[in-house]
C-alpha cells in the first residue's frame, strides 16, 4: 500500500498520533505501528515491511529519536532504498529545536518546532506535489479517527471526510476507527489504573473501594468498546432507516456524547480526593440519561418523555405498548408540542411520524446508548416495528 511510513520515538506518540490524524483526513494514508501491529507480531518484519511498502518516510526528528536505536534502524533502511530508487524518500521534519541526525544532515526539513500548523502546511505541500494523496488503497485500510472537543464532543465533520474514500455500500470496521489521544483521558485512565495496582498503599484502602475500583475498571473497558461498536452499528443499520448520511453522523455524535459523558465521570470518581488530576467538568454525568444527564447533554430545561415500544393491537389498532422503553426530548421543542396537538393519547410509529431531527437527536443515539452501554436488546433499525406514546 503506498502511503507514508512514520518514523518516531514512542516517546513523541502525542504528537505522532496528532500528525497521522491531519495526514489522513486530507487523503494521504498513514503507516503507522499502533494502527497496524497486534499483539504477537514480528516488530522488525513489520516495521521494515512498511517502510519497503510506503512511498515515503516521514522522519520525525526529537531529542527524543536522536537518542533510539529502532529510529536509527528505520533511517538506515530508509537511506538504503533511497540509494537504491535513485528518487527522494525521505522527508525529515523537526519537532524540537535539535539538530538533524548526521544521515540527514544538509536536507531541508519541516519545522513544526515553532508552529505545528506552520510545519503541517510544509510538509502537506510537499506530499500532494508528489501525489502522496492520489493512492489507490483498499477501502479496509482506510482509518476513521474519532477526534473530540472538550472531551465528550465528536467532530464528525472528520468521519464524513473520511466516508468521501468508502463506496456507499462499504461497511465500516470497528478496528478502523481511532480515538484520538487526549491528555485528560490517559490521565485519568492512568490514576485508575495507578490504584488498582497499588491498593494496599492506597491510604483509602478497604474491600469496598478494592470492589469499586475494580468494577470502575471493567465498566471502563465496555464504554470504551461500546463507542466504536455504536458507531458502526449506526452507520451500518442507519441505512435501513432511509436517514442520510449526515443524519447519522448526528446520530453518532450524540451517541458519543451520551457514552464519553459517562465515562468521564467514572474516571473522575475513581480519583482520589487526596490526589486530583482534574476538576469535574460540568458535561461529564455518571448517567447521561438521567434528569440532570440529560438536560446538561442536549442544553433543555424541561423533558418529555416518549414510551416506545412494541405495539399491542385491539381491533387492529395498536391501543398499548410492551417491551417498552423512554427516550427522552425537548418538551419546548415544536415536536413535543405538535405531538401533544394533534396525537396525544394515541400511539403512533416512531419513524413515520417522528421527525427526522428527533430521530436523530434522541431516539437513536438514546436507544443505542441502552443497547450499548446498559445491555438492551433493542433492534431499533426495525422501521415499522416500534411505537411511541407520551408517558
């Protein structure tokens, strides 16, 4: 697969992640050992397989790659096939105020030491010039980042971009959506993790917080795979729904918000009061789906609350509901409102009478939160299968 291979410190993954992330949503494939290695892999066949495969070689210069050896290897090899091709391979960019290694010394270099955005503008010139954004890559190797603001908000302009380079009845992966890193997250994650593995030193230690931990711990791990199966299942089965594209996207970033909003609190509970890492934030909720959850997640004052269903039909009309559950809207909103217009009390199909901002709002991102994060089993792609009522 021609793309571009890069070279860096473990020690510099930050920002390496943040650099993949921007080459790939403007089209130019990454190589990069996180995204491609599992557990059991051959480090060097990988490695230098991707550097034979790539078209070029982003050499990220540090204090930090100055110092590894497995950077100095991935150099050697790639001056190599330089010499060998006869054609330029390798292009150097410069993190920190350090000089170039001798290997490299003399080459002109993007310098993201002053400007990230500057260096990017760099470097990005020189990829489209060579055509590093033209490749023809399977539609299986495409990453999808899954990039957020102030922690619980996904940017899904991003997603829509990288959806452009999949053919419209592509199914997306799991495995191809990244979480992008942020700095509050690994650190809370860390000190969860920090106590669980020094307990007994814990001054707060006792059987209740070793089993709250330790349940803080297994919860943490479904959320965390709850939010790229969510995801998918909403891109995937949307589709039966007749929504477009960017409808579902909306769907996803409530959906997101819903289960990072969630996971957050947890992380923040698990801190010790004698150490905190971060002050609580006021969209992070240890139940978005509760009164407050809600309220602060979609920015309303008052709820209503919609029963949905499975209809159970008298003379052919369906006149309750069973297998039900609530999802939660805008009660100021104009569908509130028209509901309790023109249908209160009867029971109506949730996709042929529920607007589409509705649907994608809160039916579907609350539905899939309960699927997801609380373990209901709830098909709610079924279009002509569930009703609603006003609770």
């Amino acid at each position: 697969m021609p793309g571009v291979f890069l070279s860096h410190s473990s020690k510099d993954k930050a920002f390496v992640l943040r650099l993949a992330v921007d080459l790939t949503t403007r089209r130019i494939p990454v190589w990069l050992d996180s995204w491609e290695m599992s557990l059991g892999d051959s480090l060097s066949r990988f490695i230098f397989g991707g550097i034979d495969s790539s078209a070029f070689l982003v050499a990220v210069v540090s204090k930090n790659s100055l110092k590894s050896g497995w950077v100095a290897r991935e150099l050697a090899a790639a001056l190599a096939k330089e010499g060998a091709s006869g054609q330029k391979f390798i292009l150097p960019i410069r993190i920190s105020a350090d000089e170039l290694p001798a290997s490299l010394e003399g080459r002109i270099f993007a310098d993201f030491s002053r400007s990230y955005f500057d260096g990017l503008e760099v470097l990005l010139r020189e990829l489209k010039q060579r055509r590093a954004d033209k490749p023809d890559i399977p539609s299986e190797k495409r990453i999808i980042p899954l990039v957020f603001a102030r922690q619980i908000f996904l940017k899904t302009d991003l997603i829509a971009e990288m959806l452009k380079f999949l053919p419209n009845d592509y199914t997306v992966r799991q495995d191809q959506l990244v979480v992008y890193p942020c700095t509050v997250y690994n650190k809370l994650r860390k000190e969860l993790k920090y106590r669980l593995e020094n307990l007994r030193d814990d001054p707060d230690y006792g059987p209740a917080l070793e089993e709250l931990l330790e349940s803080d711990y297994r919860t943490l791990l479904k959320l965390e795979d709850a939010l790229p199966a969510g995801i998918v299942e909403i891109l995937e089965r949307g589709r039966k729904t007749q929504l477009s594209t960017g409808y579902l996207l909306r769907a996803c970033e409530y959906y997101a918000r819903l289960l990072r909003s969630r996971i957050y609190a947890l992380l923040w509970g698990a801190q010790s009061r004698r150490h905190l890492i971060a002050e609580r934030d006021d969209t992070w909720y240890s139940e978005p789906l509760g009164t407050d959850g809600i309220k602060g997640l979609y920015r309303i004052k008052n709820l209503e609350y919609l029963s949905i269903g499975d209809p159970v039909r008298e003379d052919g009309f369906p006149a309750g509901l069973i297998n039900s559950w609530s999802v939660v809207i805008d009660a100021d909103g104009s569908e509130s409102k028209t509901i309790r217009k023109y249908q209160y009390p009867t029971l109506a199909n949730v996709y042929s009478a529920l607007g589409s901002d509705t649907i994608t709002d809160y039916f579907i991102p609350q539905t899939v939160y309960r699927r997801h994060a609380l373990g209901a089993d709830i098909p709610w792609w079924e279009t002509e299968r569930f009703y609603f009522g006003i609770e």
